[in-house]
C-alpha cells in the first residue's frame, strides 16, 4: 500500500506542479470564516461572499461580532445557507473575543489533539473546518478531507470504502510523511476538480489511470 501510495503523490507532482502553495502563516481567523462560508457551497461562490464580506468589513472578530447580521447575510447571499452562515459568523466571532481576546493564535500552543478539539468547540466547527485552520494557518500535521479528497482517496484504494470522516483522514495520514499533507491534501482536491469528478471522471485523461483501481477506460 505504502508503494502505491507513494506512486500516486509522485505521479500527482508531475502532473499538478507547480501549484500554488498557501502560505502557512495566513490569520487562523480568517482562515475559519472563509472555510465556514465554504460549507456546501461551490468555489466560486465561496470566493464571492468572502470577497463581499471581506469589502464591506475589516476581518477581525471584534468587528464582525458587533456586525449587524443582516449586513453580514447581504455579503454572504451568493453562498448557500446564507442566514445560517451570517448567525455562526457572528456567534463564533463574539466567543473567539471573548475567550481569545480576538487571537486564535494562543491554541497553537495547545498539544494538536487539543487544539482540535478547542476549535470543534466553537459553533458551526465540525472536524474538516478545524483540520483546515490547523493545516493552514499553524501547518499542523493533519489532511483535512472534503467532498473532493474523500472520493478521490477512496476510489484509487487509498482509503477503505465508505470510511468515516476519521478513517479517512487516519488511514490518508498513515501513508504519507506529515511533511506531505498540506501537498496531498492540496494535490487530491486538484485530481478532483480536474480529472475524477464526482458525477463523470475523465479517466481516459486522468495521468493516475495507470495505478488507478477504479478506473473505468470504455
Ligand atoms: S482513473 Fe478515473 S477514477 Fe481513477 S483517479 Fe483517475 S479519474 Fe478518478
């Protein structure tokens, strides 16, 4: 297993390098409002209600707590869930205030499943959003799995069939180095979007088709 999925990141380099890596250093904060303006929602719209929001408001908790929430729902109306998404925005905006004095940095000292589990804490944070700030704003080792990596993962045999979001992203971690997971995590959205689309993989294209288990050539 280890082999193949070692081949895989390889074959995945070649073909989607040089991508553009985010920087690890980018504000916890903002990272969190834009993965929740993420949820169920494609990423274009994601990008449009975070660039609305990010127009109309300076992005710190202390400004978005005392936001009204109507104006906060009119930046977000392209996204889905929008009225949802504006009341956790400016719930969680409000805690991080007052239980982290507007910082989220001070949980990167935490030891990582404590920090996990300090962000699940928050509302509207499930697993993926808090494995998202933690990869990319503190680099910490772990591989946030969205809709993308979870079917990508699971039909090159990379991951059991129908495996939980933990199974997943354990199963993904114990065949890469920590030093790889922001690359594969980043490399298999990629795969995704590109070639193995959830409705009709390209698989006669895709530069995996040579190790893939699934892949269908008729
Ligand atoms: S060969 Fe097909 S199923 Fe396999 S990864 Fe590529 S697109 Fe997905």
């Amino acid at each position: 297993m280890e082999n193949h999925a070692k081949k895989i990141l390889q074959i995945l380099n070649r073909n989607f390098l040089p991508l553009k890596w985010e920087k690890k250093d980018r504000d916890p904060f903002q990272i969190l409002i834009a993965t929740i303006i993420s949820q169920n929602t494609s990423d274009k719209n994601t990008a449009k209600a975070y660039e609305n929001l990010s127009k109309r408001f300076k992005m710190l908790s202390k400004v978005l707590a005392n936001a009204e929430i109507s104006e906060i729902e009119e930046c977000l109306k392209v996204a889905g869930l929008y009225r949802n998404k504006a009341r956790v925005i400016k719930h969680i905006s409000k805690i991080i205030e007052k239980k982290f004095g507007g910082d989220l940095k001070s949980i990167t000292c935490l030891p990582f499943e404590e920090s996990r589990k300090t962000l699940m804490e928050l509302p509207g944070v499930g697993p993926k959003t808090a494995d998202v700030v933690l990869l990319f704003a503190f680099g910490k080792p772990t591989i946030p799995v969205d809709t993308h990596v979870n079917r990508v993962a699971e039909r090159l045999g990379l991951v059991p069939k129908n495996g939980n979001y933990e199974t997943v992203r354990k199963s993904l971690q114990s065949l890469y180095c920590p030093e790889d997971y922001l690359r594969v995590h980043k490399l298999l959205i990629s795969l995704g979007r590109k070639y193995c689309k959830a409705k009709k993989p390209l698989c006669l294209e895709c530069p995996l088709n040579v190790v893939c288990p699934s892949k269908k050539m008729a």
